[in-house]
C-alpha cells in the first residue's frame, strides 16, 4: 500500500497527473450536484443515454477535426432539446425514446470512427476513459461548467428542485416548467461530456448516480443529501485515481467500481444500523 | 378596479361552467359539461366512484390538464390567484426515498414568494400548529403516518393562506382517526377563516355529515344539493349502478372504511 501512495506522491510532479487530478475533483464536485437531480428525478437511464450519445458527437468532431469534447456537447445539448419536443409530438415516453436514441447514436459514433483513417485507438479511450487524455482544454470546459453551476445553483436550485420533485406543484406556484428542465437537461448534458476523457462515455453514470444512491441510504434531510453527495463523490474519483494509477489499471474502470464498493459498504452498514437500531 | 372588486365579492368562490376534458387520442370525454358553483366558507363535495371524472375535473379547475369551459374562483381565472387557491393531491407526490424534512417540504411551496427566510419560517412554523405537526417539523417525511402525511399536504396548501382549498380525496391512506382530525380541521377553516373547501371523494358517511353541498359525478353532473336531499337510494344507484345498496351510518370512527362500489 505504501508503494501506491508513493507513486501517487511521485506522480503528482507531473503536469498530466496534476491536470488529471483537477479535472477529477472538478468533475466530482459538479456530478456530485447534478446526480443530485438526475437522482430525485429517476433519471438515471436519461444520464446513461446521454453519455452513450455523446460518443456520437465525439466521432463527429475527430472526423471534421474539431476539438472532440466541442462536438460532444452541442450533439449532446442538441439531444437533450430535441426529447422533450419528440415527446411532445408523438406522446411516446422518455424512456421509450432514450431507447431510440441511444442505439442510433452509439451506431452513428462507431460508423463515424470507422470512416476515420487510419487506426482508432481514440475509441476505447473515450468508451471508458484515460488518465492520460485530459487536456488543457478540457480543464477550461471544467472550470468554465464550475463556474456556470456555482452562479446558476444559488438563484435557481429550490426552483429546480421543486420542478424535479414535483411537477404539478411548480406548475401551480406558476414556474416554467420548459425553462427549468432546459436548465437540467443542458447542466446534464455538459457535466457528462465533460467527464467522457477522464473515465468515458459508459462510465460517467457512475459518478451521476452511485454517490447520491449512497447518501441516500443514510440521509435525513435534503441538505444532507446535497452536501453530502460532492463529498462522496469526490472520495470515489480521488479513491479510484489513487487506485488506478497504483496498479496501473483504467481510470474509469476503477472509480466506477470503488464507488460501487462505496455503495456495498454503505448497504452492509445501514443494514447493521438499522438492526441496532441507531 | 372598482369593477373588478365588486365583480369579485359578488362571484362565488368557486364557479365550474360547461367543463369538459377529452383526454388526446380518447374520443370519449373523460367529464362533459360540468357546471356547478359553490359560495364563500361552504364545504363542497365532488361525490362519484372511481373512474367518474371527479379528480379530473378538480386537475382541470387548477389548469393541471386541458379543458374547455370556464373555471373561476370569486370571478378571477386561476392565474392570477395561485396563492389564493390551495390544492391537496391524493397521494404524497414524492418519491419517499428522497430524504426530507418536513420544513424542507415546506419551504419549497414557499420558493416563489418574496418573503425572508425568517417570514418563511414564522409561516412554517404557524401552519404546522394549524395543522398539530408541530413537533414533526424536524423529521424524516418518509418517518410520518398516512394521516400526519395528508396533515402535511394540507399544511402545503395552507401556507399560502387561501381563500380556496381543492383536495383530492384527502382520505387515501388515512386511517379512521386520520380522516375524523382532517374533516375536523377543514369543518374548522370553512367556519372560522371562511375559506371555501372543495373535496373530491367517494365517503357518503363523511360526506353526510361535514359537506354542505354535494355534487355526483359520473362523467357529468348527476345532481347537485345539500347531502339531506341528493344523497338518497336513487342517486346512489345512478352513481354506482343497480347492484349496490347505500348504507349511511353514524360515525364512531373505531373501524376503517371500505369503499362502497
């Protein structure tokens, strides 16, 4: 163990590893508040689709060479907006046209990288993330969406919140309804693509959905619950970054099952709790 | 403004002309040419059995589906009285696993008004006494009973002061007790603060002894009255068909009520 922790204090010298880190705890922080909501709203599959989708978007930008994670985010914003109108036109439900849309996207991203030339090594890298791969630019799409959350969450998060919770209340109290999803869905779209480098498009669900799963278990009031959920978040990335660099394992790979190791524990420990009767 | 305001106090509380709400892609409509009208500080009830149109009619009142017709509560349209309408849902409409506070329940019906956080707490605090779940106001909603549960929906809805309360069939998972305190209490608001109560329900013995309107839903209007004079064998049968008998009784509250279709 303590060679692990050494070649993380090594590596920690290194710019990519430096950059790596911050994009981690970045995407941690802004996850942990938008799987807040994607939680409350049972949204998880709208998440996974999302995500999957933006591998599309991704192969798109690499075949016309602009910057992959540019591309990503308008394909993956342009889908959020276009569910909710193709839901208003054929009545279908969400998750029948996710089930659409997901395969029809995956399909138009493996065909726009098989018409790439050359050997695509890129692919798995953005399937299940790299380390490596994040770039300066990255960083500034992060900090940018950071910035964009901690202005946009203090005017409109109680409002947000009711309209996830509860639809036909925030509709009563006459909030706009449309405008407050559009809100969510575009804080989604942008918080999944910019997560695809660092533990890639089948990956980045983990993070949205496993650490509010856990501090729902155990938490008693919404506070909590937002508070919480950052912080559990970030102990998944720092935990499986720390992990996949000591044993030279994939980024993605590891976070995603340290949190779902986070989860187990945290099932095993309520069970306890309860039976106690703490 | 003159005219507006004597318009107001003269219009009844709640007036339902010619409502009629066709579902998409249904031809039938689910409620045709509802037309009723109830007055200040009165309790009506939208009587029917399930399937009958009642909470769709009340969901089309507060604009939650479309309709044709005209809804207006003392001569205004709903949009310009939303705090002056308050609406219980048959059902707590969160996913109970989400953990929240009573007071954080109540707090997100107040994220439209312009009050400090400090008002918004002396209004929690005073509708929670309103409704005696005063000493909830800290705890888990998943940890409350089916009654304190529909207590804290009509505390939602009284936050806001109305003039007008619609409540969905405000007895679903109440036990007997339950449902006695909340009849008591909205007996209490129409009397005292004059606040007119309209319910959708299926309960002919608390029907019977609290409303003083009803109104028998079966997709229309059946007939209208006070309880003494619609609720008979007829309108019994014309509501829930041949095969049933009505059978009012006294309520001593040590038994759980069954519904009687």
């Amino acid at each position: 163990m303590t060679e692990v922790v050494q070649e993380f204090i090594d590596l920690l010298a290194f710019s990519f590893f430096q950059r790596a880190l911050l994009a981690g705890v970045l995407l941690a922080l802004l996850a942990g508040i938008v799987g807040v909501f994607t939680s409350i709203r049972k949204a998880a599959f709208f998440g996974d689709a999302v995500a999957h989708s933006a591998l599309a978007g991704v192969a798109i930008g690499l075949f016309f060479s602009v910057d992959p994670l540019f591309s990503a985010a308008v394909y993956a914003v342009a889908l959020s907006l276009l569910l909710p109108w193709l839901r208003k036109q054929t009545g279908f439900s969400f998750d029948s046209l996710l089930a659409l849309l997901l395969p029809v996207s995956m399909g138009l991203g493996v065909i726009a990288f098989s018409l790439l030339p050359g050997y695509q090594p890129n692919l798995l890298s953005f399937l299940f993330g790299n380390l490596l791969s994040v770039t300066q630019t990255d960083m500034f799409f992060l900090l940018g969406l950071a910035a964009v959350v901690v202005i946009l969450l203090p005017l409109l998060a109680k409002k947000l919140l009711l309209v996830s919770l509860d639809e036909n209340q925030a509709r009563l109290l006459g909030l706009n309804i449309p405008v407050y999803e559009l809100v969510y869905h575009f804080l989604l779209a942008l918080t999944v693509v910019s997560g695809v480098r660092l533990v890639g498009v089948v990956l980045i669900n983990a993070f949205l959905i496993i650490p509010p799963l856990v501090v729902s278990l155990h938490a008693r009031s919404l506070k909590q619950l937002f508070f919480l959920t950052p912080v559990v978040s970030l102990i998944s990335v720092l935990g499986g970054i720390v992990l996949s660099v000591g044993f030279d394992l994939p980024t993605g790979a590891v976070i995603a099952v340290f949190a779902g190791c986070i989860f187990v524990v945290s099932v095993i420990f309520k069970k306890i709790r309860d039976r106690v009767g703490v | 403004m003159a005219t507006t305001q004597s318009k107001t106090n003269r219009s009844p509380a709640i007036s339902v002309s010619q409502l009629t709400v066709r579902y998409p892609n249904e031809n039938e409509s689910v409620v045709r040419n509802v037309s009723f009208s109830l007055d200040r500080g009165k309790i009506g009830v939208l009587l029917g059995p399930n399937g009958s149109g009642k909470s769709t009619v009340m969901k089309a009142m507060l604009g939650l589906v479309e309709f044709v017709g005209e809804v207006q509560f003392a001569g205004q349209p709903l949009t310009s009285l939303q705090n002056h309408v308050g609406y219980v849902p048959q059902r707590y409409p969160i996913d109970k696993s989400v953990p929240m506070t009573v007071s954080e329940f109540l707090e997100l019906a107040l994220v439209t008004c312009s009050h400090t956080k400090a008002e918004k707490n002396r209004m929690i605090v005073s509708v929670l006494e309103q409704v005696d779940l005063s000493l909830k106001r800290f705890e888990k909603v998943g940890d409350l009973s089916g009654g304190q549960v529909q207590r804290l929906l009509l505390a939602r809805a009284l936050v806001h002061e109305p003039e007008v309360l619609l409540l969905d069939e405000p007895e679903a998972g109440v036990d007997a007790e339950g449902e006695l305190i909340m009849y008591d209490l909205l007996q209490k608001l129409a009397k005292d603060q004059k606040v007119t109560v309209l319910l959708a329900s299926h309960e002919i013995g608390l029907v019977r002894k609290f409303a003083d309107t009803v109104f028998c839903v079966k997709n229309t209007l059946v007939c209208s009255g006070a309880p003494s004079q619609v609720l008979n064998q007829s309108t019994f049968k014309q509501l829930y068909g041949d095969g049933m008998t009505m059978y009012g009784h006294d309520h001593h509250h040590d038994h759980h009520h069954g519904n009687h279709e």
